[in-house]
C-alpha cells in the first residue's frame, strides 16, 4: 500500500516537472535571456518535492525494516509459546520418571510401567504433531501484535526470555536423555527380575508340592499315632485294672510295685512285710548314708533318691495316699549296735501343699520314748522354705528338710554321721505306711 502511494506522488511530481518544463521552455523562447531565470524557477519548484519524496522513500525504508523486525520478534515469540509447550511437556516427562523410579519389583508394578511407558510413547508422537503444526503457522497471526514506541525494549525483554528459556530446554534436553538412558536400564532390570520372578514361581510350586506330600505323610502319621495310642490306652486299661490301691496284694512278693493313688495316678512303691507285716508302703529310708538329705522344697514335693537304698517318697505322694483313706504310721530304727525299736501312730496323714504339708500322727504305740509326737501339727520346712517356729530356719543349720518346731527332738532325714532318736544313735531307719485296717 506505501509503494502504490509512493508511486502516485512520484506521477505527479513528473506530471508538475513536465509542465513546469514545458512552459519554460516556451517563455524561454520568446526571451532566451530569461532562460537562467526560468531553471532556477524550475528547481525552486521541484526540490521541495524531490527532498519529500527522498524522506518518504527513507521512511519508508526504516518502517519496512521496522515490519520485518516486528516479524522476527513475532516469529520467536511464536518459537518461545511453543518451547513453553515443550518444557510443559518435558516436565511432564521428569514427573513420568519419578513414577517409574518408585516402581517396585513385582508384576503389579511392571505392568504399570508398561503402560507408562506407552504413555511415554504416546507423548512423543504428540510432540513430533506439535513439531509439524509450528512449521505451518500461519503468517497473518504474527501481524496481529501493536507495533508501538517500546518495540525495541520489548525485544530485548523478549531477546532476554528466549535465552533463559532456551537454556531450560537444552536442560531438559538432557533430562530427557538421563530418563531414555534410565527406562532402558529399567528395562533390562525388569526382564532380569522376570526371569527370577519365574524361577521363584516354579521353585515356589516344586515347594509347594513337598509340602502337601510332608503334611499328607504328617496326617497320616498322626492317625497312625493315634491309633497306636488308642491301642496302647486299651492294653493299659486291661493292665492297670488290676493293679490295687494298696502293698496288701504284694505280701508274698514284697519289692517295688506299681499301685494306683486315687486322684493322681500310677505310682512306684517299696512294698514291705518283714518288719510289721502285710501292707506296708516305705516312704522314706536310711540304709546306706550315700543319699543327701539337704534338698530344696520342690525336691522333697517330688521326691527323691532310690529305692534300693536311701529316698524319700514325696510330700504330695504321701499326703494324696494319706488323704485316700485312713493310714497308721510305722518308724523302724536300728542303733548302732543292732538293737532294733519302733513307734506307731494309728491316725498318719500329711495336709496339702498350700497349707505346707503339715504333719497329723494320732495316737502313739511303742517301745522308745515317743519324740515324734513334739512335731505334730507342724509344716514341712526346707532351707527354702522356711515353716518352723525358731528365729532361724532349722533346716539351714541341721541340713536336710523335717516337720521342724524349734527345732527338733527326733531328725530322720538328718545327716548320716548324727542320726539319732534323743540319744540314740542310729545306723539304719525307715518310714512305713499302710491303710487303716
């Protein structure tokens, strides 16, 4: 539009510069005197012209350099909305990278990495769109941008921004080429951990097998062992049917049997009848000096020793046989020079753990002074456990366990070297029960 009206003022300067001559020279001729007069009107007449069609044209050279300076700047900032885009996108991508990095190691997670990784893909197709659409924008949105006085700031401000943004982008650019450089290795990763994944699953399986094989061997085990033990308990009920209560069976055939305690089962007993006859069960004995007497309160609940020489029964054996029914007591003893003596109490029996296992003996029959007697009532004691009436537990100082007061006038279960019955010395004693008759 500037060229067509440059071109009109230029017709009509030549249009002015032609009449302007012709009638020049026509006054000319008539007076060529006045010829020197008639040019300089001439160039009076056109200069001004000529200098404003010489501005026009530098004007309009300057606004054509102005327009393609404005085409440029509108062209990069174009280029820079569309590297915003692709930042946009990039960044994007470095959040995709992170969800990947937190992908675990198991085939949940695996195949979401395959499908962010075709999400990947897919974001590169649309970049390569976006790529092609850049090159086809059309001219004609650029002009739409006001040229105005500031025109060259903001180009420099938008010079400024094209650099650091285009800096951005070479740092995504690389970013970019980590995260290629990453997914491949996470790639050869995963197809590492899918080979193992299916090793582990066969191996799992092979396992497995086993196991139902073992737990199939295990059960039937089991019904054999039940079986067996319902055999074994019906053999027993056959067996222990038979077996009394009591040593009496045993008069012919004194030695250890098995009798059955009521409330507490099957138990192991020295049956006696040479001393005083049928029926005797020993509960504690003195024969060889080789058995320590010095035990704890646990120990003497169970007993100890063995039965082919020194023991002692049990606290709670002998109060469950006591507590059963009615017993009478028997001390056998034997001084050092073979004279024998006993004692009989008709009522023996011992109470329950809770209350110490204290000592009942009923009326005395024999031929020593009864010493025993100044025990009854009394709780067991132990050198831990202490139940006598001394300040001082008696058991500590005399060594063994006993029905202690303050502390004793008769010790069976004392040291060997100084058993004794008051003043009596003795090498051997015993401790004999057996059911009121």
């Amino acid at each position: 539009m500037k060229r067509i009206i440059i071109n009109l003022i230029v017709i009509l300067l030549a249009q002015q510069f032609s009449a302007a001559a012709a009638f020049g020279d026509e006054t000319c001729e008539l007076n060529r005197e006045m010829e020197h007069q008639c040019r300089s009107y001439t160039y009076s007449v056109v200069k001004p012209m000529l200098d404003y069609l010489r501005q026009v044209g530098e004007d309009l050279l300057k606004s054509e350099s102005k327009d393609r300076i404005i085409k440029e700047l509108r062209e990069k900032l174009v280029q820079q909305e569309m590297n915003d885009a692709l930042i946009k996108e990039l960044r994007s991508e470095i959040d995709f990278q992170k969800r990947i990095d937190s992908l675990s190691t198991n085939s949940k997670l695996i195949e979401n990495y395959a499908k962010c990784k075709d999400e990947l893909a897919s974001k590169s197709i649309k970049l390569g769109i976006l790529d092609a659409q850049l090159s086809k924008l059309n001219s004609k949105e650029i002009t739409k941008i006001n040229t105005s006085k500031n025109d060259k700031s903001e180009f420099e401000d938008l010079k400024v921004k094209m650099v650091d943004k285009s800096n951005k982008l070479e740092v995504c650019e690389v970013q970019l080429m980590k995260l290629n450089a990453s997914l491949i290795e996470k790639d050869k990763s995963i197809s590492i951990y899918m080979q193992r994944s299916t090793m582990c699953q066969n191996k799992n399986k092979k396992i497995e097998l086993q196991l139902k094989d073992r737990e199939t061997k295990l059960v039937d085990k089991e019904n054999y062992r039940q079986m067996c033990q319902a055999e074994i308990d019906k053999l027993n009920k056959t067996v222990y049917n038979n077996i009394p209560s009591s040593c009496f069976p045993y008069a012919e055939n004194p030695g250890v049997h098995k009798i059955e305690v009521s409330g507490f089962g099957f138990i192991n007993v020295v049956c006696n009848s040479q001393i005083a006859g049928p029926g005797w069960i020993v509960i504690q004995q003195r024969v060889g000096g080789s058995e320590s007497f010095d035990r704890d309160w646990a120990t003497y609940r169970k007993g100890f020793g063995s039965m082919d020489s020194d023991f002692f029964l049990g606290l709670e054996k002998i109060h469950r046989l006591t507590n059963s029914r009615r017993h009478e007591l028997y001390l056998h003893l034997v001084a050092r020079d073979d004279t024998k003596f006993y004692t009989r109490y008709d009522d023996f029996k011992i109470s329950d753990e809770d209350t110490g296992y204290a000592l009942s003996l009923g009326k005395f029959e024999g031929n020593v002074v009864d010493v025993f007697s100044y025990h009854e009532h009394m709780k067991f004691s132990t050198f831990d456990r202490d139940n006598d009436m001394a300040t001082f537990n008696c058991a500590s100082v005399l060594n063994s366990g006993w029905w202690y007061k303050s502390c004793v006038s008769c010790n069976l279960n004392d040291l060997w070297d100084r058993l004794r019955w008051t003043s009596l010395e003795l090498k051997e004693a015993k401790m004999l029960i057996r059911p009121k008759l």
